[in-house]
C-alpha cells in the first residue's frame, strides 16, 4: 500500500476519525499524544481502539505517548487487540528506544512495524547525525520543527517568507539522510497553516523532488494536495520508461535520451518512479 499522506487525528474524537476515514490519506494516525489532554487519555484509548475495530480505507496506526511520560506501554497494551498497523513514537531519540517500543509491543504479542518522529529535541538530531538507526521492526521516519523550536527555545521555526529557518531546514535534511541509510521510509513534517493550499502544495512538491517518500498532514483538506505530490505524473512516468528502454537497448550501462547521457542512476531513478506509481 502506498503511504503518501499521513493524517494525524484527535484519538479522542469518534466524530474526527469517522471523516478522516473518508478523506482518503493513504494512512491515519490515531493521535494519543499531544491532541488528548493528559486526564483524557484512558478515553481516548477506548475510543481508538473502537475506532480500530471499525476498520478504514487506509492504513491506521497509533501515536503513542512519548517513553518518557511512562503512558506508552498502556496505550500500546489497550489499543493492539484492534490489530493496529503500526504504532507512532515521538520524541525518539535513538535506536533504543525504537528497541523500546518494539519490546513493549512484541510483549503484548504484537509484531507492527514502528514510524519514528525523529526530531522533536536537540539530542535526537545530535543523534540522527552520528548514529545509525536502523532497527528491524523500524518502517519509517518522520520530522517536525515545533517540539524541537521549544527545545532550543526558539520564537519560531519559519520566517517572514513562511520559509523554514536554517536550524530546521538542517533538522529535515539530516532526517532525510538518516532514513535513506537506515532503508526506512522518509515523511515530511506537517504544514500547520492549513488554510494555505499554495503553500501546502509548493512544500509538498519540493519534499517529493528531494526524495521524501509521503507528508503528515494535520486536517483532510490537505490530504488531496499531498497524495498528487508523491505520484508520479504523466510526464515523469514517460520519462521513467524511455530511460528504462533506452538503456535496455543499449546493454552496455550508458545511453543517451533526447541529446542527453543516461548511466545507472538514471536508470535507478527511472525504476523508483514506477515502483511509486504501483
């Protein structure tokens, strides 16, 4: 299944999955951190769990509390008898506590896959940049600017220009280094103004060209815009098979296209497009 858009979604609100379910994101996240507050988290956990149960048109996975606040291993023990896909862990800050998570969840007999947000402090992006993260039950990895603002005790992580700041432009593209190495998948952050479609559509866009496999999105109204970032389009999937052709004629490693050389990453380009079109 493909996972372009990332929805995040209350883990308390009945009403807010029912239409996210309808809003065709590849995947939801049944939010149990930061959109419950701290005396709704038992509720919100029987709500996800039904929510689960209900079943959804997408992939469903579970954000869970961060390790630290000691809430993680109930929400992971009370929503995984609903067979969620995988589970969502913030504020991670290295492979051992992706080894964490993976533990609590193979001791409540469960064996998902875990998307990590990698950037949420200082010593995670520390981290990100000497460590490796690669980790067995690791599928993805995930970025975003406002836990990590707070961190450094920033004012704020976008200029004037709604442009991200040098600090968390350096946080992105070291994720983006970090999942490419680990073999795992590679989100984008979220776009909080969600009344901005162009500006939505512009980042997008440019995460996609950069090599970002899908996007968070925090209301349904982006769901649309970031699904057509991360599919090829008709041009780039014409492209992609004149490479793959022309370089199968030429059987020796290089060709030329339209006045142009072709060598293998090309060609390594070429097949990355049509497997995310499948």
């Amino acid at each position: 299944m493909r996972h372009r858009s990332w929805l995040f979604v209350p883990g308390d609100s009945a009403r807010k999955m029912a239409r996210a379910a309808e809003s065709g994101a590849d995947a939801l996240i049944y939010d149990l951190e930061d959109s419950v507050a701290p005396g709704a988290k038992d509720d919100a956990r029987a709500v996800t769990f039904e929510a689960l149960r209900a079943g959804a048109n997408a992939a469903r996975w579970v954000r869970v509390n961060a390790l630290g606040t000691g809430r993680a291993e109930e929400d992971v023990v009370r929503t995984i008898g609903a067979a969620p896909d995988g589970y969502v862990l913030p504020k991670c800050e290295g492979r051992a506590d992706i080894d964490a998570l993976a533990g609590i969840i193979a001791g409540a007999g469960g064996r998902q896959p875990i998307l990590v947000i990698a950037t949420e402090t200082v010593r995670a992006v520390r981290s990100l940049a000497v460590s490796d993260w690669a980790h067995p039950a690791l599928f993805g990895m995930a970025w975003g600017a406002e836990d990590l603002a707070a961190d450094l005790g920033a004012m704020a992580n976008r200029g004037a220009d709604g442009a991200y700041l040098r600090p968390f432009l350096g946080a992105r593209d070291t994720m983006l280094f970090a999942a490419k190495a680990a073999g795992a998948w590679s989100i984008d952050g979220v776009f909080t103004d969600f009344s901005d479609p162009d500006g939505l559509r512009a980042e997008a866009d440019a995460a996609a060209e950069m090599g970002f496999d899908g996007k968070l999105a925090i209301h349904p109204a982006q769901v649309a815009a970031i699904n057509a970032a991360f599919s090829p389009s008709d041009a780039q999937l014409a492209w992609a098979q004149r490479v793959i052709a022309a370089m199968a004629e030429a059987g020796d490693g290089v060709a030329q296209l339209d006045g142009k050389m072709l060598d293998q990453p090309h060609l390594k380009t070429a097949r990355a497009i049509l497997a995310r079109a499948e």
